[in-house]
C-alpha cells in the first residue's frame, strides 16, 4: 500500500547548525507534499509545501526539495534555533483524492 | 476566525463508556477528517468526510462512529470505550483542491483521551 518513510526519527543538532530530514513516498501520482510542525502538547501547524511542477522552495530559513524520479523529498532548515525544536511530519498528497499519507516524524532538538 | 475548535480538550473514561468528541471549523472547508497520534506512530485517519452528510472509514475505523449533519461539525463517537482508544486525537479540514493540488490540511488543538 501507499507510505511515506521519514527519517531520521530523531535528530539533535547544535544551534546555528543546519538539519535536514528525508522523506521517501511510495506512490508516484502523489503531487503535493506539505511539512507540518509540532511543539510539545500541540497542534501540527504547516510550515512549508511544495507541488509536484516545482524541484524546490525557499521561505526564510526553511527549504523543501523534490526529486520526482527518486520519490523523495527533504526539509531543510538553516540556522538552526532553539525555538525549531519539534516534531516534523512529511506528507504524501494527490490530487482528486482525500487521502494525506504522513511519516512518523523526527524529533528535533536544537541544542543551545 | 476560530479555525479548527475541538472540544472537549482532556477527557478521561472507564472502559465500556461513550462519548462523542466534537469538530467544528468556520473556513466553509469540504473536507473534514479525524486522526488519532500514538507515540511513535505518527497521524493515523479514522474516519473522513468530503462534504456534509457523507462520512467513509480511514486506516483504523474499529470501534469509532463519525457524523456529518453540519458542513461545519464532524463529529466522533466512542460507543464502548477501550484501553486501546487511549489518544491525542485530531480534528482536521481543508477546502477543495487548488489549481489542481491539494489544499493544505488544519488541525485543531487535539483533544487528549484516556480510557481505564
């Protein structure tokens, strides 16, 4: 069946440093990959997507890759903050559909 | 605009309870959804709706009931509480597709469930 594989699930990096998590999706007609943000006790809050038409997007300190060909797509976040700590969920998406297929997550720490 | 509300926010039951948690958004979204998040699993769906008076069964239905009489509400139904239902659970909505994408998902603030 349909999955997304994230890793890693838990990553700790110095502030200042920059963290990247991978997502792997298994259906290629999936289209749109949002990434949702979690704080502790929480609601997940999108924080960045990208469509299938486009290879990569920028907003701030947050990017979001595509590499259609390999079906997968990476978060990239650039210096790293204490306030970026949090759960990170990838989603896997296509169009005409209702389904929104989510990774486990990665635990982020940011270590000041 | 409130967004997404979910009441109740805590709730503790004894096994074999009911009880019906409540979802309401005011962005006139036709997608409405209910997750549950375990540790460790990530979001999974339970049951879904695509506009009022329509629901349909997600990953892990079993032993929950959904309603949608309102565009606005979605509601989920515990019948007999179990051990197993212990929960964050999440409410989420989206409008229709975009140029022909999906739109982006919004959650509610998750109501926490414990059953014993």
């Amino acid at each position: 069946g349909e999955n997304v594989e994230q890793h890693p699930s838990t990553l700790s990096v110095q502030e200042g440093d920059s963290a990247v998590i991978k997502c792997t999706y298994s259906d290629s007609a999936s289209n749109y990959f949002p990434w949702y943000k979690q704080e502790l006790g929480k609601r997940p809050q999108l924080i960045i997507d990208i469509r299938s038409n486009v290879g990569e997007k920028k907003d701030q300190r947050i990017a979001v890759t595509l590499n259609k060909t390999a079906k997968h797509f990476s978060l990239h976040i650039t210096e790293t903050q204490p306030e970026d700590s949090a759960v990170y969920f990838c989603a896997a998406s296509m169009s005409g559909t209702y389904k929104y297929i989510f990774g486990t997550g990665t635990r982020l720490k940011v270590l000041a | 605009n409130a967004g997404v509300t979910q009441t109740p926010k805590f709730r503790v039951l004894k096994t074999g309870q009911s009880m019906t948690l409540l979802c309401a958004q005011d962005m006139n979204h036709e997608y409405m959804y209910w997750y549950r998040q375990d540790p460790g699993m990530g979001l999974r769906l339970i049951h879904y709706s695509v506009g009022e008076g329509t629901t349909a069964k997600g990953e892990v239905p079993d032993g929950y009931n959904v309603s949608r009489l309102k565009k606005q509400n979605f509601l989920l139904g515990l019948e007999s509480a179990a051990p197993s239902q212990t929960s964050v659970y999440f409410c989420a909505s989206r409008t229709l597709e975009e140029s022909g994408y999906n739109s982006p998902l919004h959650f509610g603030n998750g109501t926490r469930l414990t059953v014993t």
